[in-house]
C-alpha cells in the first residue's frame, strides 16, 4: 500500500484486482493452431494452479513452437481483422501461424489444438514454448511443454532425447517431470502448470 497527499492508504499496482487478461486479449480460433481436417492434430491442455493447488479462472495460455517440419517460422495471419468494419475475423482456417492464445475456463482448465512440433535441428527435444498471465503476476511466466510418449515416471531413469537435452538434463528428476506433457489417449496430451508450491512448475527467466 501508498499513501496520496492526504495521507489516505491506496492501492499499488500488485495490489489491484486486475488486469483482466480474459477480458479483451483472447480472439477467435485463438486456440486453433492446427488447422481444419488434419489428422496429425493432437490437443495439449491442462490447469493453472495456484499454490494451495486450487484452479486461475482468469488466467491466459499462449503457446508458440516449431511445426512439424521443424521450421521455427510460422505463417502469418492469427489474428486477422476484418476490412469492413476492423473486427478480429480469427484464422484463415488452412495456415498454420505456429501461435495459440487462450483463456482459462472456472476450473483453471485450458487448451490447445496444434500440430505436433518437430525437431529443430539442435540438441532440444522437441516442445512447445508456454507463457503464462495471471491476475497477481507483474511479470509473466514462460515455460516449456516438452511432448514425449513416455509417462511421467520414467523421467526418474532419463531417455535418450531427455538425456540430450540441455534444459531436461540439468534439472533433478522430480523437476523435471513438471515440463514433460503426459501422452493421453486420442492425441491429448496434459501440462498441467502450478504457479507455487511443492510441484512448481520450472519456469525459465529470459535475460
């Protein structure tokens, strides 16, 4: 809290209720990356969850990742706005712009409908980039959501790709796990992120 020149308490900026990021940020088709009729679309979803493990209703998810070919260079057009009258029109529906933004639901719970990132040529398994914005963030959170076919536990042992890669191979196992989205029937695959607490999730600090 501050004080103003009569000497009156008022609220900081961490203090305040919003921003309210479901508000105004989130468009149409935002969270449609693959597009329409492609059957190598798979689903990555999961909760944002705060420290006593309870679900961010007004939370927003955006996602960014190489595509399938593993070309870092997605085509434009996420965000198109109609000539007519300059409302948002979504995607074309056939590009894919390699971006997802989407709102969390009452139950913290998000998702996105992409295509399955390829390798990019470097040591990196293959993942999709994570950011994160939540009402008491100041400052947003990225992290990373690396899509294996293997379950969760056998992250303890390693792999040939996790072992590879630098971020997964200089973590501890148990932290590891919190960046590995667990393969699920019909091309889902759940990342779950925890802003606090004893599972915390590794986010990644860009300097």
């Amino acid at each position: 809290m501050d004080t103003d020149t009569t000497g009156e308490y008022r609220p900081t900026p961490s203090h305040t209720v919003g921003p309210f990021y479901g508000y105004a940020l989130p468009f149409t088709g935002g969270a449609d990356v693959a597009p329409a009729g492609r059957p190598d679309a798979i689903t990555l979803h999961g909760r944002v969850l705060d420290g006593a493990g309870a679900p961010v209703p007004d939370a927003l998810v955006e996602t960014w990742q190489a595509g399938p070919d593993g070309t870092l260079r997605g085509r434009p057009g996420s965000m198109r706005r109609d000539p007519a009258d300059g409302g948002f029109l979504g995607r074309d529906g056939t590009g894919f712009t390699a971006f997802g933004r989407c709102a969390t639901d009452a139950d913290g719970h998000w998702a996105v409908r992409t295509l399955p990132p390829g390798p990019t040529g470097g040591p990196d398994a293959p993942y999709i980039s994570v950011c994160v914005f939540a009402r008491g963030l100041l400052h947003h959170l990225f992290t990373r959501a690396y899509l294996t076919d293997e379950a969760a536990d056998r992250a303890a042992s390693g792999s040939a790709a996790i072992d590879a890669d630098p971020l997964l191979s200089s973590l501890a196992p148990r932290r590891r796990r919190t960046l590995l989205a667990v393969a699920e029937p019909h091309g889902l695959h759940r990342f779950d992120i925890r802003l606090q607490g004893e599972e915390e999730t590794v986010f990644l600090e860009f300097r």
